[in-house]
C-alpha cells in the first residue's frame, strides 16, 4: 500500500537533512517551504511538474513583473527537485534559463571616503546623548566598512568572537556554513576597545553576550535587530542624500562591503602588486564561497574597470613603441 507523503513533509525532511551537515540554505529554504506550501494547497496530485513550477515562481510576495525574480526563485528549487528524483523518478529539474540567465549582477555604489567618513560622523550622533545607541551604529557600520564583513556577520558578532588582545574577529557558521578569522587593523581594533568600554557600563557582560547590543527597553543587550539596522541605515543616507552612483534603488550598507573589496583591489594596482596573487587571499578574507565572485570585480566595477582599461592602454601603447 502506497502512502501518500505531502510535498510540505518532504521540504522538511529535505532541509533539516541540509542544516544537518551544515547548510544554511537561507534564501533557498525559504523558497523550498513557499513551493511545497503552494503545491499542497492547490492539491496539484503528487509530482510537480516544470509548468507549477514556473506558476508559483510568478508568484512571489513582492509580485514582482521580473523575469530575474522569477529565475532566482526557480533557481532555489533546483536542489530540491533533485533530491525529489528518489521518490518520483520522472520528475524534471528546472532548466536555469526558463525566465533567462539569473546570474546578473548590478553594480554597486562605491562610497567615496567622504561619504564613509559623512556617515559614520551621523550614526555617532543619534540620540539619545548621552547614551550608547550612537556609538553602536557608527562602531557597527565602520567595521564593516573596514572590513568588508557582511551585515548579519557583523551583527551576530559574539563578545567571544572579538579577540582585541590579538586583533582578531572569528566570524562563525557564515553564509555559506563557514568560519573564518579576520586579522584587524590597529586602528579598527582601538575603536572596537572603545566601543567595548562604553558598551559595558550599560550592560551585563558575558563571553555569550552579543558584541554589539540593543541599547532600548528590552533590546538592552540583546542582538540588533537586522531589520532595525537596515532601518536606521535607511534614515541616515536619506538625510545625507548621497548621489546614488549605482545600479540598485538607492546605496545600501552592503555596499559598504563592495567598497572595501574595490579600494583593495584599486590599492594593489596603485602599488604595483600583482592582483591575481593577491586575489585568493581577498576572496578568503571577505569570506566567498568562490574566487570568482570576487574576480567579478575586475568587469562588473566601473572603478575598477576604467583602471584596468587605463593599464591596457598604456601595454597597448607600449607594444606600439616597441614595434616602430
């Protein structure tokens, strides 16, 4: 006797077997609970075919009228329907270019150190004043401007994850299910000792405790709230009203993270270094999955591309000399 197993069962037994061996799967997870919801409350039958599918991959929240959204979305179910083939054989993988290519990446706005400099000077003034609030925004966005560390790495930073004795950040189970140290600048280190002593005299302190704290009500140290970052970025860069030299609606604080990888790179061609030997270390510092996501900011930088479009010039000039 066959016993009917629903598509909501088989999401969940599917990712708790990823979180198992490591994998976060985030964005995909979430995508994997919405298709399997959808497919079971229309009753579709037992196999999802590439037509429920594309319908659901349409459907997001946002209604979104982008094929990109619709790929990407696709795209996360990929795994899933693989991990399907075991229990329905004749099941079909979606093909990655149904809604097109998904792989586009937008340029980023790259803060120019006036900017950088603009921003934190206002996250240092937030009130209350006197109180924390200021100094844990201005601490939190000038580290990840220092080094390129994800929002949510940042702010899931541990107070045992700061090592200030040594300058050292272990940033844990990361994006993709991986920890990594990042050796600190002196200067970067100093203003984390700073921020440390205050935080202290407003808070409990454990070796558990977040590094960066919640300073209202019942957020008094607690973890920042993601959403409350993004929020308070939101206020400060409209009253700012910066020049948004990138792709994307407006500049975000994951540029931030962008403008350190290109400042990097542009520093390396300034002093002569060779960036292919110097790429992979970038690529672990900043914590990629693949060298390549960060190669792409040799093509997909305008900075970037302008000073690699100078160099060819001056090679192509210099072939021409030789050859007179």
């Amino acid at each position: 006797m066959n016993t009917f197993t629903t598509m909501q069962s088989h999401a969940e037994n599917y990712l708790n077997d990823c979180h198992q061996r490591g994998f976060g799967l985030h964005s995909a997870g979430y995508s994997i609970k919405s298709f399997a919801s959808y497919f079971d409350n229309h009753n579709y039958g037992e196999v999802p075919t590439i037509e429920i599918m594309t319908i659901w991959a349409r459907l997001d929240k946002g209604n979104s009228k982008n094929p990109i959204t619709w790929a990407r979305r696709l795209k996360n179910l990929r795994s899933f329907i693989h991990y399907l083939q075991q229990f329905y054989p004749q099941i079909e993988v979606p093909d990655y270019t149904i809604f097109g290519r998904t792989e586009q990446r937008l340029a980023p706005h790259i803060y120019n150190q006036q900017e950088i400099i603009d921003l934190l000077a206002a996250a240092h003034n937030l009130g209350p004043i006197p109180g924390l609030r200021g100094a844990t925004y201005e601490t939190l966005f000038g580290l990840i401007a220092s080094t390129g560390l994800r929002v949510s790495e940042a702010v899931h930073l541990l107070n045992a994850d700061v090592d200030l004795k040594w300058g050292i950040l272990t940033v844990r189970k990361t994006k993709f299910a991986k920890s990594r140290q990042i050796p600190l600048h002196p200067s970067t280190t100093e203003v984390l000792k700073q921020y440390r002593l205050l935080r202290n005299c407003h808070a409990m302190v454990t070796e558990a405790m977040p590094f960066f704290i919640g300073t209202r009500g019942k957020r008094l140290g607690c973890f920042l709230s993601l959403r409350q970052v993004h929020r308070v970025f939101a206020e400060l860069r409209n009253s700012l009203g910066w020049h948004n030299r990138g792709a994307h609606n407006s500049p975000r604080i994951h540029d931030l993270r962008h403008t350190f990888i290109v400042q990097r790179v542009m520093l390396w061609h300034a002093q002569g270094k060779s960036v292919d030997q110097e790429m992979l270390a970038l690529s672990t510092y900043v914590g990629h999955a693949k060298i390549t996501n960060t190669y792409w900011y040799l093509t997909g930088v305008p900075e970037l591309m302008a000073l690699a479009a100078g160099k060819f010039e001056s090679y192509a000039e210099a072939l021409e000399v030789d050859h007179e």
